[in-house]
C-alpha cells in the first residue's frame, strides 16, 4: 500500500507539470476542445435538425449532443498522449530528466494517464455546461455523470496514442494513425447516426472502446438507463482500457528506456 502510495504521489507530479505548461496558454489549449464540438453542433445538430426526422423521438441536435462530450474526451486524450507525448519525449527531452528523479518510467506513464484523465473529464464538463445552457441536456444529473465517464473513456484512447508514440518514427506519421483509425472510431461509433446492433457495422464497433463510451454518455444525458445494456457497455469499456492501457504501459515503458 505504501508503494502505490508513493507512486501514486510521484506520478501526480508529472500531472502538476503539464499542467503548469498547460495554463501558459489555456486559451489557446482549450480552444480547439470547445469550438469544435460546438462548431459540429452547430452546423450539423441545429442546421441539419429541421431536415433530418426524428430519432427515438428526439431532433437531430438532441440525438448529436451527448456525443459532443464523447467526442472532447476522444480528441483530447489521443492527441495529448501522441503529439504531446511525442514533442515531449524527443524534442523536449522531459522525460529523460524526470528519469533522473526519484519519478521512475511507472511513475511517468502513469502520471501521463492521471493527465489524460483529468483533462479529458474537465473538457467534458466545459461541453456538458454548452450543452446544458442550449437546453440539450435534460439530464441535469449528467452535468457531474458524464466529466467521469468521460475520464474513464479517455484511457482507452490515450493508450492508442501511446502506442503510436511509441511505434512512429517521426511526428508526421500520427497523421497516418488519425486518418485510418481515429477518424473512422469517431465518424462510424455512433456519434452522428444509431448504429443498429444486428448489423455488419453494429458487431464491428463493439470492438470500439469509443463506441462503449459514446452509449454510456448517451443514455446518461438522455435520463435512460436499461440495466443491462449499461453494464455490458461498462463491462466492456474497463476491459479495453485494462488490455490497451496494460499493452501501452509496457511499451512506453520500454520505448522511455531504450
């Protein structure tokens, strides 16, 4: 118990450090994280609304919304756990001078994944208040509900960025990564249209991490809770975010190392 203790502590200081390069700029850093959800909502939710018909009852905006908070905690953790991860690792060298602290390579990944977490949760807050104020969130409960599945949604996907910091060879090839697998994690998980389970593509997103969490807000912000459909998206959620986050440990581990 001690040592998690100890470790635990040590690797909330690599949390306080990218914070406090983090608020240097938190204009600029949050930006991107609010505009574009709100942007996509905007233009799709509210302009596409009086075209497209009801889905389960609810406009188009109203089906997109809770998306918007799944997609803030996809974005926000892949690209700070692959650029950011990245920039410090080789340009930056941060790592390898935190190596020579008591702060160990268990020490960073895991303060990198505490980061991840509470970034992504605080994104997902900013969006839910967005979308609380626009009136697409009739579930007031899901203002606090959501920041926390969002954190946990963001480990799975961080993990992803890990390991493609840890196989690119120079930064320009995480455009690679984006293009044939996060785009189409974002655009076919259920974010813009119901993805109908029995389907080619519905057995397909199961092995989504994103698709699980992308539920998980949807029923939270809608005020629907079938039992059974959330645990099995819990269940499934906790069991990619232990294998991808225990395969990205072990492989940063060793790319820090080496």
């Amino acid at each position: 118990m001690t040592e998690f203790l100890q470790t635990f502590r040590l690797g909330w200081h690599v949390v306080v450090r990218n914070w406090m390069v983090y608020r240097k700029d938190f204009f600029a850093n949050i930006s991107p994280t609010l505009a574009d959800p709100a942007l996509i909502l905007g233009s799709l939710g509210l302009g596409l609304s009086g075209y497209v018909g009801e889905i389960d009852g609810m406009s188009y905006a109203q089906f997109l919304a809770p998306g918007m908070i799944a997609t803030t905690a996809l974005f926000t953790s892949f690209f700070e756990s692959s650029y950011g991860f990245y920039v410090r690792m080789t340009f930056e060298s941060v790592f390898k001078a935190m190596l020579t602290t008591p702060i160990g390579v268990r020490e960073v990944v895991l303060g990198e994944f505490m980061w991840v977490f509470v970034r992504a949760g605080l994104m997902a807050f900013g969006v839910s208040l967005v979308l609380l104020a626009l009136g697409l969130l009739p579930n007031p409960m899901a203002l606090l509900i959501c920041p926390i599945i969002a954190g946990f949604l963001s480990l799975p996907c961080a993990a992803i960025g890990l390991l493609a910091a840890s196989w690119v060879r120079n930064i320009n090839q995480f455009q690679t990564v984006y293009s044939f697998l996060i785009a189409p994690i974002f655009y076919l998980s259920g974010v813009f249209f119901p993805v109908a389970e029995k389907s080619a593509l519905g057995v397909i997103v199961q092995f989504s991490p994103f698709y699980h969490g992308v539920k998980l807000i949807q029923f939270t912000v809608w005020g629907k809770f079938p039992i059974q459909e959330i645990l099995w998206h819990a269940t499934a959620l906790i069991a990619f975010t232990l294998l991808m986050c225990g395969i990205s440990f072990n492989r940063i581990g060793k790319k820090l190392t080496t």
